[in-house]
C-alpha cells in the first residue's frame, strides 16, 4: 500500500483547499493505479503548537508522518507571492534532507494564473532543499477554480500520472 499524505497549509481548518488537496490524492492514486492510504495534516489545526519551543506530540506525530510517507502533496494558499507561513513555519521542523525518499507533489491556490508560477517554483525549491523529488507539473488552481476543482484537479492527474508512476515504481 503506498502512504499518500496531504499536507494543508491553508490559515482556517476544514478549508475548501483541504477537500481539493484530498480530492488530488484520491486522483492521483486512482490514475496511478495504486492503492492508496490517506492521512491529512491540516496545519491550522496545530495552531501554537507550531511555534512552541519543544516539538509538542500533534506536531512530532505530523512530522513523523510526512518523513514517512510515499507521496506528500503539499497545499497551500498564495499569500504575499509565496506560500504560507503556516507551512514554512511547520517545514523549518525538519532536518535536513527530512524528505529523502518522499514524492512531493506542490499544489498551490492563487488568486490569478497568471502570476501564479513563481509560488510553484518556491514550494518546488523548499520541498527539493528538504530532499524530495518533487513532481512535474505541480497543481495551480485560480481561486475561482477552487470552488469547483474536481474536473481541473482530473485533468491534472491525468498529465502528471506517467511521472508519478514511473517515480513510484522506483520509490516503493
């Protein structure tokens, strides 16, 4: 069974973003053939505890988990060009290279397309500082899209498919 993990970084819980990413994870693993277990990380639900001295349980459990998933699609929101403090905050916990041997898939929500590919190529920058191979093409969706996802987050899956199967045959 391949561990799929949707890492949300969106600033409210049970976001429109957090459906979207798992609805990404259900895609993929459909058009990839395999068969799938599925853990959410919803970072706002951290809260604090993302910035408490000592790594508190919630937060060393969702480390743990991302360390040791197969796939990491990682969500977030644009936010001032890049991608959420909430997320960079959570990231800065990992040791180097704390993503060796995990598929990082970068999907980010932006208000406008196109201006949107520079937070891709930073999500793709910080999760290959961390060691993962990240995916070609990462996930954009305009924040109209994201109240109806599902047809853009299908035809995305089909195009990144071959990729990511080819990546997992080697990863798992």
């Amino acid at each position: 069974m391949t561990r799929f993990t949707v890492l949300v970084a969106a600033p409210r819980t049970r976001s429109a973003l957090r459906a979207a990413a798992v609805h990404t994870a259900d895609a993929i693993a459909a058009h990839t053939a395999v068969t799938a277990h599925i853990d959410v990380i919803d970072l706002a639900e951290l809260g604090p505890a993302l910035l408490a001295d000592t790594v508190e349980d919630g937060v060393a459990d969702a480390l743990a988990a991302i360390a040791g998933s197969d796939v990491l699609i990682v969500a977030t929101p644009q936010v001032h060009g890049s991608y959420t403090g909430l997320l960079k905050v959570f990231l800065d916990r990992l040791p180097e290279l704390g993503l060796s041997h995990v598929i990082a898939l970068p999907f980010a929500v932006v208000d406008d397309l196109r201006n949107g590919h520079n937070i891709e190529g930073d999500l793709r920058v910080l999760l290959s500082d961390l060691g993962a191979w990240v995916a070609e093409p990462g996930l954009l969706l305009s924040g109209a899209e994201l109240a109806q996802p599902l047809s853009v987050i299908d035809a995305w899956a089909e195009v990144a498919a071959p990729a990511l199967r080819q990546a997992l045959a080697v990863a798992v």
